[in-house]
C-alpha cells in the first residue's frame, strides 16, 4: 500500500515585526511574467529568433497577456532578465541596450508595454558583471538608477554576482536609495539574502527597509527536485524569514515553471498551491504564447490568486509532516479550491507515481481576511 506524506502549512503565528521599504509598492505579492528560466541568456537571434532575448520576445508576451486573459487574472509584469544590454555603456556612462536585439532601445519597449496597460522590468547587478558577463552597475547606481526612469522602468530585479559579500548591504541599500531619488515608482527586487546566507544570517530588517521581495535560496529549474529543494530550504528557516514577509516586502522562492517540460499536472498544481500559501510573488517563467491549456487555466486560477493576494499579507509556514494513506490525496484535490469565511484550505500531492511506489502531498490552512 502506498504513503502519502503530508506537509502541514498554516499561518497565523508569525507577524512581521520590521517597518517595509516605503516607496507604496508591493502591498501584495508581485504578479508577471519574467523570461530567464525558460529563455535564459539565449542571444543567438540569427538561428533562434522567436526565443531569444530580443524586445520581440517581451512585446510577444505583452501582446498574450492582454489578448489570453493573463492581465485581466493579475500578472501585470512583463520583465527583462540578464543578457539584454550591451557588453560597453555609453559615452555617458549609461547602460543601453544590444542595438541589434533591441534596435528601437528599452524606452520604446518600456512605451509599447505601457500601451498594453502592463508595465515593464528589467534586470542588473550589484557588482562589477552581472552573472551573465554584461556590465555591473557598481560605481554606477544613481546613473543606472536615473536611466531606469529615464526609460519608464517600473521594476528592478537587482542580482549580486562579482560582489564582495561584505558589501551586500551597503550596496543593496546605496541602489534602494537611488531608485526613490528618481522619483519614479519603481519595485525593488533583490538576492540580498540569496548571497549572505552562504556566510552568515542575513539582517531582515535592513533587507525589508530596502527592497520590496528577496530572493533567500537558490535558482529554481524546470523540475520538481529543484521545486522541492526551495520548499524544504524554506521550511528549515520558517522561524528567520516568515516573519519579515507582509505588505510592502515578501520572500521570492524564485519563479513558476508552471507551462514548461519537467513537472507533471500534479506537481504544476503543488507549486501554484505552495507559492501562492506562501505569499509569494508570482512570476511565470515559460512561454505564454504556446501554454497547455491545462497549466494555462492553473495559472489563471482566480481562487488560487485570492489566495496570495489576500490583503492580510500573512506567509504560510510548515507545522507538520505526516504519513497518511492514499484515499486523502484523492480528499486534497477535492479541496483545492475549499473556502470560507476566514480560512482557505489548499491541498494538493506532490508527486503521483503507481501504487506500489511512494508520492507526497502537502496541506496548506491559511488565515485570510475577512475584507
């Protein structure tokens, strides 16, 4: 007979402690698309031009998230990760864009995304190179700052490659500051935590007075093993992160691979149920324009999205594990979408393998307002 392991998530104990950063962003977790899972640093446009990291690939998926019924479900974020500048900055100092991927500059894509109602990020780094090998913006912040606006940037995810580790927070906070003096609203998200953790517990407080989510833990992939290893490294520090997370600032798991190659229906379920308990952000990664219609209506889920848009802001957290038999998997994914007043039930397996092998669920109970 199979097993059935049951993680138990609820929230109500932790609540956040620390002041968020005030710039009135982020009240709830950040809904959007971003291409680097899927798409990577693929700039090979002559062979692959309807995947590469070019402004077509990002009007594309502007043009879906209208026409699909993806904006009207909340992702309003159509965001640029590394490999879209050019390898030299401007006479001035600037960072532009590859002028052969990106002829008519970030201004215009950040217009033509604006056009859709949508809005536009973008993405650097806190060092020297940004993991891809293209220009840092160390010695730089408050003109990459400036030029952000200057183009219509709404958000920043800010990386921290090349970076001496002891400057993480000098330099993180040095850009949070920079990004307000512009005067444009612009999203702050960072991997403050993502780098600190390897040498030392990271200060939430100051991260939360800084940015508006953080990555903690490592680069989700396309599989259900790297799904599984974030959620396990979440739980093992509930008691540090969970409570620096609310509006105005919340823990990034990193992307939904929900649409793509490496996780059965089942497990595309658990990840969209776990992050959205968690109170995550929820950034696709894969591509809009050819989704099964299946992940498409998950993702789309408008009592899965209420749930992590819940203006209480609280983070699930895990508060058991246990094995139990296979007729309450069947239970869990009756009371996927269960609701009431003040609570909502999530549950979902983990993995379905035949039955004389063994699967894993998860039991999500949430708090929610009453608004």
């Amino acid at each position: 007979m199979s097993a059935v392991v049951l993680v138990l998530f609820t929230i109500g104990a932790f609540i956040s402690p620390v002041r968020s950063l005030d710039n009135g962003l982020a009240l709830k977790p950040t809904m959007g698309w971003l291409h680097w899972e899927r798409f990577m640093c693929n700039v090979d446009c002559d062979t692959d031009p309807n995947n590469c990291i070019s402004e077509n690939l990002y009007m594309q998926m502007a043009d879906v998230m209208v026409t699909e019924g993806w904006k009207e479900a909340g992702y309003e974020y159509v965001c640029i990760d590394d490999c879209w500048p050019s390898h030299q900055r401007d006479a001035k100092g600037r960072l532009q864009a590859d002028p052969k991927r990106f002829p008519r500059g970030i201004k215009k894509l950040a217009d033509y995304v604006h056009s859709k109602g949508l809005k536009l990020g973008i993405y650097a780094d806190l060092g020297t190179f940004t993991c891809g090998g293209f220009p840092g913006s160390l010695g730089y912040y408050d003109i990459d700052a400036q030029t952000f606006a200057d183009w219509g940037v709404d958000l920043l995810k800010f990386d921290g490659c090349y970076m001496k580790w002891t400057l993480l927070g000098e330099g993180y906070t040095n850009m949070s500051i920079a990004l307000n003096q512009t005067g444009r609203s612009i999203l702050y998200s960072c991997e403050w935590p993502l780098y600190e953790w390897p040498y030392h517990q990271p200060d939430y407080a100051a991260i939360r007075k800084a940015c508006n989510h953080w990555r903690n833990f490592a680069d989700v992939y396309d599989s259900w093993d790297s799904v599984k290893t974030i959620l396990d490294w979440t739980a093992d520090h509930q008691d540090v992160i969970v409570p620096a997370a609310g509006p105005g600032g919340w823990n990034d798991p990193d992307m939904l691979v929900i649409g793509n190659f490496g996780l059965s229906h089942t497990q595309q379920e658990s990840q969209m149920a776990l992050w959205a308990i968690m109170a995550a952000p929820l950034l696709m990664s894969n591509d809009l324009r050819d989704i099964c219609p299946r992940s498409k209506q998950l993702l789309q889920n408008t009592r899965i999205i209420a749930i992590s848009q819940d203006p209480l802001g609280r983070q699930g957290y895990r508060t058991a594990k246990h094995n139990v038999q296979p007729h309450v998997a069947r239970l869990c994914t009756q009371l996927l979408e269960a609701e009431n007043g003040l609570c909502t039930t999530a549950c979902s397996s983990f993995q379905h393998y035949p039955a004389t092998s063994h699967s894993s669920g998860t039991i999500f109970h949430r708090p929610q307002s009453t608004a």
